[in-house]
C-alpha cells in the first residue's frame, strides 16, 4: 500500500495508509522523556498547558530531539530539556527503556532515560512560551500526589506513573552522600 499524505506540519504528517489513518513524526529526529530524581528522593514533575487536551498537563520532563540546536543525541536531547525545563543538571543519566508514545495514532518512539545526582542550575519553565512549572514531589508521596492533581482540572499524563515505578527501581543509584 502507498501510505498517503492528508495534511503536513513542521513536527506531523497526517496519513492514510489503506483505512488506517496515523499521524507521523517530523522536524526531530527523536522524542525523549526524563525520570528525575533528586538526592532528596523527590520526583521532578513538569505541568503545562497543552493546547490539543485545552488544559495544564503534568508530565514527566521530555522533548523532541534536534528540533532546535540541530544535530543532538539522545543523550544530549535529554540533559537539554532536563535543564531547560526543570532547571537541573544531571551528573548521571542512563538510559531506561523505549516504548511507542501513543501506539495507536503516532508514530513517536519515547526514549526514557533516569537521571539522579542533580545539579540545580536555575528554576526552569521551559523555553519562551512554554510556561512551565516545575513540581518536586517526594517519592513517597508522589501517587497519592498525582491522583490529588487528577481530581482538578489538571490532566496527569498516565506515563508519570511509569516515572514513579522506574524511580522506586532505580533509587539505589543516588548519591550516598546525603544518607
């Protein structure tokens, strides 16, 4: 089958492949996301608004890669936007997992990385016009937290949760310092 254009956009295509229409993802060259994790074992959520949903979102930090600084990798993508949107450097970050971002309609792959050992450079919010907030939620109390958001008019992006499980998993990983 010819996979069929219907509309384009800098960062979407929309496209019918036979009876099934999906949109593509252009102007990047990937999608990262970031569980964060203070030494203070607080959870770094972001919350914005999202104008597809008209409501703030809270999410976990993420961004595209190579949208604007050109050639970037994964890696770099991710340090970026932990920095920009939340503020922080991360002295370590690896790689978590890969998973589609909404299998059914977007062809975007989420590269999810876990960051720990961070620096707090300046208070984030994003760049010009993306008014963000930044959230630090102890990891504790970060479910019964968002659950609390979820009963608003803010929406929780269901992924968070993803966020909180890599975190209990991967807590070990901080720095010892503080303990």
């Amino acid at each position: 089958m010819t996979i069929e254009i219907l509309a384009e956009g800098r960062f979407g295509r929309f496209v019918r492949d036979g009876s099934y229409e999906f949109v593509q993802r252009t102007g990047c060259t990937g999608v990262v996301s970031i569980v964060a994790l203070t030494d203070t074992e607080e959870l770094i959520f972001v919350e914005q608004y999202r104008r597809p949903v008209d409501r703030r979102t809270i999410e976990l930090v993420a961004g595209l890669v190579g949208d604007e600084v050109g050639t970037e990798s994964l890696l770099e993508a991710a340090r970026r936007e932990l920095l920009e949107e939340a503020g922080y450097h991360a002295r370590q970050i690896e790689p978590l997992f890969v998973g589609p971002s909404a299998g059914g309609i977007l062809s975007s792959i989420v590269n999810y990385y876990f960051a720990w050992d961070l620096e707090q450079r300046h208070n984030g919010g994003g760049v010009e016009g993306e008014g963000i907030t930044v959230h630090h939620v102890p990891l504790k109390d970060a479910y019964e937290w968002l659950l609390e958001q979820s009963r608003t008019e803010v929406l929780v992006d269901p992924k968070v949760f993803l966020g909180i499980a890599a975190a209990e998993r991967n807590r070990h990983r901080l720095s010892k310092a503080w303990r």
